[in-house]
C-alpha cells in the first residue's frame, strides 16, 4: 500500500488531504488544525526527516494509528492513535486524546 501524506504533527489514519480537509470542513477537528503544515511522504514509512525544518527525527512526533508506517528507528517519536474513518463520527475523542498525549509528552 503507498503511504500517503498528512499532517506534519500526524494523522488519525495516513489521511489524505480529502480526509484532512474534510475533518476540518465538517467541524471534526479543532481550529488550529487548519494550520498544521501538511507534509508530502514518500516510501513505505514516515520518515520524520521530510519534515521541512527539522534536522533530526527527535525533533518531530509522528501521530499515526498504523505501526507500519513508522519509519526504523524513530519508534520513540510515535504516538499511537486509534483509526479514524468513515463514517466519522461527532463524538469521537481521537483527536482530543492525540492531544492530551502529545501535551504530556511536550511537557
């Protein structure tokens, strides 16, 4: 399966700007959301170095529900989420959750 891109801060499922917008469109993701750069992937992984910016993959989190897609050796910069599809629902938490991680990681 060709990984497809996301969010730089990651995604509910290896979205595609379709999925990405509509998130935000139909008032399933915050705000702030709209201002989270989208990166381009390419490969079989999420190599967090395609981020532009950054200089090593510790300087990054990769937010994804798909273990595949972690890249060797940046195991540490995942944070597991629960698979967000269709069709999607108003009282689904991942992203909420997703946060409230991330938040804890930052700290």
């Amino acid at each position: 399966m060709p990984n497809r891109g996301g969010p730089a801060a990651g995604s509910g499922r290896h979205c595609d700007r379709g999925l990405y917008r509509e998130a935000r469109i139909e008032g399933l993701a915050p705000a702030w959301f709209a201002s989270v750069e989208y990166v381009e992937w390419s490969g079989a992984t999420k190599d967090l170095t395609f981020i532009p910016g950054i200089e090593a993959a510790q300087q990054a989190l990769l937010v994804d529900d798909y273990a595949s897609y972690v890249h060797p050796g940046q195991e540490g910069q995942w944070v597991s989420v629960a698979q967000f599809e269709s069709p999607y629902s108003q009282s689904d938490q991942g992203l909420a959750s997703a946060l409230a991680v991330l938040q804890q990681r930052l700290e």
